[in-house]
C-alpha cells in the first residue's frame, strides 16, 4: 500500500515538473519503477519513458557548455528560492499589490532550493553515467 502512495506521488510529481521546475522525466521513471510491481500499464510505459529520460540526460551532458549552463540554470533556481524565503519587500516596479510580491513564501523558497538540490545531484548522476572520462566536446 505504501509503495502505491510513493509510487503515484512520484508519478503525480514528475507531471508537475514537466512544465514546473524540476527532474519530471526522471521523477515519472521512478514512479512507474514502483507502480510497475502492480499495474501493466506502468510496466508497458516505464521503458519509453526511461529511454527518452536516459536520451534527454545524456544529451544535456554532452559538452561542457550544456553542463555550465545546466549548473548555471540550477543555481539562478536556488538563488531565487532563497530570494522567495527571505521575501524582501516589493520594488517599486512591481504593479500589483505588494500582497502578490513572492506569494507562498517559505513553502515555496524551499521547494526551489530543494528542486535545485535535486537538479543539481542529477546533473552529477549524468555526467558519471553518461559522459566518459575525458570525453572531447561535440559542437
């Protein structure tokens, strides 16, 4: 029962990160790895999924500009998390009421930092898996 809940939550969070920040390929591989002990159809979709996640990872490691870039993207996201902690007070700029300045606040600064925690650890994870020591970079 318990690794249902896990399970669908993973899967119900790497849905989410497809269009919000975070690892939502690898997120969605992980959940169907668990939903698969009891569905077929996690089982018939956990491989295209797991490949297209590979593929991506792969891809987004392959010469050091998409790495710099990647870490790069992972930090502007933790940096704006701590931003949404801390919740300094609205700019002038800002045309709303000052109330829709950073809504959520620690709820959602530490979600950023944590989702870039976890951008960051699968950055390392790909670039050991998927990148050979020394590998020349490609154009």
């Amino acid at each position: 029962m318990a690794g249902l809940v896990v399970g669908w939550l993973l899967v119900a969070i790497g849905l989410a990160a497809l269009v919000l920040p975070g690892p939502g390929l690898l997120a969605l591989v992980a959940g169907l790895t668990v939903l698969a002990q009891q569905y077929e159809w996690a089982r018939r979709w956990l491989q295209p999924v797991k490949t297209r996640a590979f593929a991506a990872a792969a891809k987004g490691v392959r010469t050091r500009r998409n790495i710099a870039l990647s870490f790069a993207a992972a930090l502007v996201l933790a940096l704006v998390g701590v931003l949404w902690c801390i919740k300094p007070p609205a700019p002038g700029w800002w045309p709303l009421e000052a109330q829709w300045w950073l809504p959520g606040g620690w709820s959602v600064g530490s979600g950023l930092i944590l989702s870039a925690l976890l951008a960051a650890a699968f950055i390392v994870y790909s670039i050991r898996r998927f990148r050979p020591s020394g590998a020349a970079d490609a154009a």
